[in-house]
C-alpha cells in the first residue's frame, strides 16, 4: 500500500497518523460484514490484512523516530562514528524511508555520516545512516523485513520463486532488490564472521563432538569474452567446480545427534584452505579444546586429511581427544571395487568376499582385509587393485572401527553427505544452473544456515553494526 507522506519532519505527526489508520480498522469492524463463498472471504481477508499492515507501519514509524531522537541511541550513535575505520562527518539530517515487515515504506529523519567531499572527484564517498545502524536497519529495511526476504531466498528453488512467495503476502518487489537484499545480507554477515568480532555463545564442554567435510558439485558460468554470437548473446564456458562443506554436530552417550545442538553448517568455493579457516573459527569458537572426545569423519579425500594434523596443532588439541575416522560406507565402496575387478568371479563370489572383509573392517581387523586384498595383486587388474590396497593401507588407523563404535561414536560420515544433498544439490546444482562465483558463494551461506537452523545466528551477524566496522 503506497502513501504520500510529507517531506519536512514537522509536517508529520505520528499521532495523527496512527488514530487514522486506527479510525479506518474500527470502520471496517463497524460494518458487520458476511461473506458468503470464499472468494468474498479471501477479499475480507486481505482488506483486513492490508489495514492492520499501515497501523503497523505507522506505529513502527512513529517508534523508530523517537528512538533515533532519543539519548541511549544517540550515544551508540557517537561510540559507532568514533571506532569508524575512516573518518566520518555529520553531514545533517535527512529522510529516509524505511521498509517495515509488512513491505509499507514510512518516513524517519535521521543524520548522515560520511567523509568529507573529495574536490577532485566533486562527490560525496558513501557514508552511513549511524541511528539505523545501531537499530539493525541496513539497505533502509527493518531487521525483520531483510530476514524474511533473506529466508525466502534461500527456501526457495530461484529468485523468481521467491518473488511469487512475496508477493502472495502482500510484498511486491523486483528480482532485483530481492536478489541484493539477500546477497548484502550474507555479505554483513560474512564481514562479521571473518573479523571473528562476534562470539557465537556456546560452547562443547564435556560434550562429544563429530566434525566431517565433503565437497559437492556445481557449474561455475565464466564469459569467455570475444565476438558475441549470431544473437548478441556473450560467449561463456560452464566448468564444473566443487564447493566445500563442513557440518560440527554433537552426539549423545548413545552415538546419536543431540537435537538440542543445532549442527553448524557453511561452506565456501574459496578451496580447501579456506573452509579449514573456516572450520577452525567455528572450534575456537566453541572451545573446543574443552570437549570430552572430538571424531573427525570423512571419505578418502587426501586434501582433508592432510590438513588435519595443522588443524589439531592450532586448536591445542591433544591426541587423546581426537579420533580420525575414514567413513565406514566409502571404505565398503573401495571393497565393491576391488570385486569388480576379479572378472572371473560370479556376482554371488563377489558378494561373499565383500561381506567377508566388511566384517573384518567392524571388528578392527585392517590388517586381514589388506592381506585378503593383496591376495588378489595378480593378474590383467593386477595395478588396479594394487591402487585400492595402496587406500586401505593409507588409511590404516582410520578405520578402527570396532574401537571407534565402542566409545559410542558414529562410524559414518552420512550426516555431510545429508547436507551436501539438501545445501547444494537441491538448490546450487541442476540442469541449465549455472552460477557466477561470487554469487554461489551468497546461495551456499543461506541454505547452510537455514538448513542447519542456525538461521537466528547469520540474522544476528548480518544485522550487528560491528559490520560496518569489519567492512
């Protein structure tokens, strides 16, 4: 709903505005109305939700206005502008309208800050509103409006799905806004989180913690650049990458994910290196040097169990804590592999040494499953064989299982492979999906919080003025 509100700060009284908007709901409940089929009741509904929107919006309005003018936010304001990393001034009070949760935009004057005009340039460098900082009011919409649009995207299958979610609750916007609302959203977040100035506030002491990583798969749109084609269209390449994920999770005395500990999950397209920063912020955040037993679990991938070791060094671990553990599941792959290789065997002989060494790998008898292996070193697949004995061997004291199920610990990494299917291969990846870099990036963040219901954690990141600062 569009209103026309005055431009002077004097010109508006929010007083006026609110027994208004309250006069036309008392209006609507004098008229005793009846409907008589559901289309009649659909419009009962919608003109009754459009008239409890503007009341919102007007007392939203008028509460914003005098906590702006009013001395604890005024102080904020001023501790902000002073741990600012550029030098700002106030350059006067200005109105900005700001969108409420209902979508309805309303007026507030409030003072701009922003560094002094550059001569060469003949322009003012961006600046920021200090009191809607301090309110978690970023891209000028409420904390609560830029979270619902944020979570929309990212439950949504596209931007367009989302905007049609929208825009049944009464919010119309364009693909555009939407898209920049939720991306600088996850940006505020992003620059909180790499200048660690924001504590999670909870911890993992005396609490069994699972850690595994995993990578998934997406196609990454680079423009090629060149003559255009015959339709003007710019000329791309569509390579496939592989994002990166982590999920840390707790487990109870019977091996189980506590639901009481939401998981943490993100990821990053950035590599390796990166998501083990990103790993080692979550645990340091946690203290995780302060858990009972900590279980790291994952396949066979050399590029996460070649950084553990540094990982464990950093975080101050010591070695009767931390138990490494190649997945269960991936380990019988490898076996199922080695049968196929023996052409000569029937698929009943396959089945039955498979079932024999998967036994073997339960009880903790590695050494028998590389010997049973080795036996079969001979012959046309001699060398391909010899390449999953050289697995199992490498991966040797990863896979005491029998001590590992022991201590009440799961013996999988399917809980990654869960995140990876809901995170990235329901919304990041798909027949004619392809992502610029920067942008799958944002995607991944989203679903990862939301599907994790960590969701409260990134709005508190990406609403907290310590962005500004970390920008």
């Amino acid at each position: 709903m569009k209103k026309d509100w005055p431009n002077s700060r004097n010109d508006l009284d929010y007083e006026e505005e609110q027994e208004n908007a309250l006069h036309a709901l008392e209006q609507f409940i004098q008229e005793n109305q009846i409907v008589t089929g559901p289309e009649e009741l659909e419009a009962l509904e919608r003109n009754l939700s459009e008239l409890l929107d503007q009341f919102h919006a007007v007392i939203v309005g008028d509460v914003l206005q005098r906590s702006i003018e009013s001395e604890p936010v005024k102080e904020a304001v001023a501790e902000l502008i002073e741990c600012h990393p550029k030098k700002l001034k106030n350059q006067g009070t200005v109105r900005v309208m700001v969108r409420t949760a209902s979508g309805i935009l309303v007026p507030v004057w409030v003072s701009y800050y922003c560094r002094k005009c550059d001569g060469r340039k003949k322009r003012r460098q961006k600046g920021l509103y200090g009191a809607l900082a301090i309110l978690g009011i970023h891209e000028r919409c409420t904390p609560w409006f830029a979270s619902h649009i944020s979570e929309t995207v990212a439950v949504a299958s596209s931007i367009a799905e989302a905007q049609k979610v929208l825009s049944g609750r009464g919010i119309i916007l364009g693909i555009k806004r939407i898209r920049n609302l939720a991306y600088r959203y996850v940006e505020r977040a992003k620059a909180v989180q790499k200048a660690e100035s924001y504590q999670i506030g909870e911890s993992v002491t005396g609490r069994r913690v699972v850690i595994s990583t995993d990578g998934g798969r997406l196609r990454i749109r680079r423009n090629n650049g060149g003559k255009r084609t015959a339709k003007g269209r710019l000329r791309y390449s569509t390579k496939w990458r592989e994002p990166k994920l982590l999920i840390i999770y707790v487990v109870n005395s019977e091996g189980k994910m506590e639901k009481q500990f939401a998981p943490f999950i993100d990821g990053t397209m950035k590599g390796p290196d990166a998501l083990f920063a990103l790993m080692q912020y979550y645990l340091r955040q946690l203290s995780i040097e302060k858990a009972d037993r900590i279980l790291f679990t994952a396949d066979g991938a050399k590029w996460i169990w070649n950084r553990i070791p540094d990982l464990v060094k950093a975080l101050g671990l010591h070695a009767g804590q931390v138990h490494e553990l190649l997945d269960f599941y991936h380990a019988v792959e490898h076996l199922g592999k080695v049968s196929a290789l023996r052409r000569k065997w029937s698929k009943k002989q396959r089945k039955t040494w498979v079932t024999r060494q998967r036994r073997l790998l339960l009880a903790g008898e590695v050494d028998k499953v590389i010997e049973a292996v080795q036996v079969l070193c001979r012959g046309r697949k001699s060398k391909e064989i010899r390449t999953e004995r050289d697995y199992f061997i490498r991966n040797r004291h990863r896979m005491q299982y029998a001590e590992i199920a022991s201590l009440q610990l799961p013996i999988g990494s399917g809980s990654i492979e869960s995140a990876v299917r809901r995170v990235i291969n329901l919304r990041l990846k798909g027949a004619s999906i392809y992502w610029r870099r920067e942008n799958a990036e944002v995607m991944l963040t989203l679903r990862s919080f939301y599907k994790s219901g960590r969701w409260n954690l990134l709005k508190d990141m990406a609403n907290s003025p310590l962005s500004l600062l970390a920008a």
